[in-house]
C-alpha cells in the first residue's frame, strides 16, 4: 500500500513537472514582440535568482526540433568571462537566446565579425529584442581604468581591447560611486546608444519600433540582472 502511494506521488510530480515545462515551453516559431522576449528574459533571471530554474528546452529532443531552423528572441551581446552564461542565468534553452559573446561586450569598435552577427540576427532571424548586458567585476572595463589612470600599455593585442573601453571610463570619470561600477554601465550604454544609431539595418527597424534595445548589468554576487 505505502509502495502504491509512493508511485503515485511520484506520478503526479512527474506530470506536474510536465505542465509546468511545457508552459515555460511556447512555440518558437512564433513572431513575439520585444516586450513579450525582455519579460520572458526577466522571468527566467528571477528563477535563477530564486534558485527554482525550469531548465527549459534543454532535453535530446529540444535540440532536434531546431535541426532545420531557429526562432531566437532575443540577441545578448555579452562579456567572455567564464561566470556569464545568458542561457543559465536567464534560464532559457535551445534555440531563445542568439549569443554573441567578446570580452568587455564591446561592440562600437570589435569590427564586422560582432556587428555582421548582430545585424544577421536582426535582418534573417527577425530577432525583435538586442541586449547589451555588462556584469559586476568585468576584467576589461578594470583593466581600462586601471591603464587609463598609470597612462601605461598592455602587451599584445589586449592593449588594443582594452583601449576600446577606455570611452567608457572616461565618460564616467566624473559620476559619483564607485569607478568601476559606474565604467562598467557606461560602457553598457554606450553600446546601446551606438546600436540604435547604427546603420543601414538596425537604425531604421528601432525608429519604426519593430526592435528594441535595452542594456543590462548581470552582478556575479547576487545572480540578478539589471536593466540600465
């Protein structure tokens, strides 16, 4: 009898963690607005602060369904740093997130390989909502304040990265608070500011309001993104 109640327990948690997933589970071949793909963002980082991730879309099976096409809604400019993982800390799966990942998130001066990427996801994917998103204790904005105050030079090609986030440094110079915090949403900003202006692709889809871009600071402490 205890063995009988035990399976059925069992049974019903199995087919509540099926509904569950299967609401956290929309059809991706569906167009979304940018408000509908930055609340799902939001709801996913709220889970994974909460320590109550779903895990969605990450079973064998998920990953054959996107074989043949994606439907992303979302594309995430972010840092390299091996602590920033867009698909855990906004617990989403296969195929919700277009990821483009350089250390420091920069994206004015990385060239045609970031902005081809971003404007690919834009003009073929139809991606409706491009985030910047920093995070706290960000390696190459620290370096960039660091150099920028010794007026020194760094080895190889990093002195090269590092000094395309030294606007951002010099832009928050000035704010009150703490000089690495403020450098890193300044430089948040500023690729945000320079994506909306940024021709010939997304420029004129955020004027006619069919793309949204927002910016964002993951804190590595507390696990929650904020939008800036």
């Amino acid at each position: 009898m205890l063995q009988m109640t035990r399976r059925r327990a069992w049974k019903a948690i199995g087919i509540a963690g099926a509904l569950t997933r299967l609401a956290a589970e929309p059809d991706r071949s569906q167009p979304v607005s940018a408000k509908h793909a930055l609340d799902d963002l939001l709801a996913g980082n709220a889970r994974f602060k909460a320590g109550q991730p779903l895990h969605p879309r990450r079973r064998p099976e998920d990953f054959r369904a996107t074989a043949a096409a994606q439907f992303p809604q979302a594309v995430i400019i972010t840092c390299s740093d091996s602590r920033v993982a867009p698909e855990v800390l906004f617990d989403v799966g296969v195929g919700d997130v277009f990821i483009i990942r350089i250390a420091g998130n920069i994206i004015a001066g990385a060239g045609v390989t970031i902005k081809g990427s971003i404007e690919y996801a834009v003009a073929e994917l139809n991606v409706p909502l491009i985030m910047v998103l920093g995070h706290s204790n960000c390696g190459a904005v620290k370096s960039a304040v660091q150099h920028l105050n010794d007026n020194d030079a760094l080895p190889g090609s990093i002195n090269g990265l590092v000094n395309l986030v030294k606007p951002a440094v010099a832009a928050s110079k000035n704010q009150p608070g703490d000089p690495l915090s403020n450098a890193i949403r300044q430089n948040v900003i500023l690729g945000v500011n320079f994506l909306s202006d940024f021709g010939p692709i997304i420029a004129p889809k955020v004027k006619s309001g069919s793309v949204k871009i927002v910016g964002g600071v993951y804190d590595l402490q507390t696990g929650s993104v904020a939008l800036v």
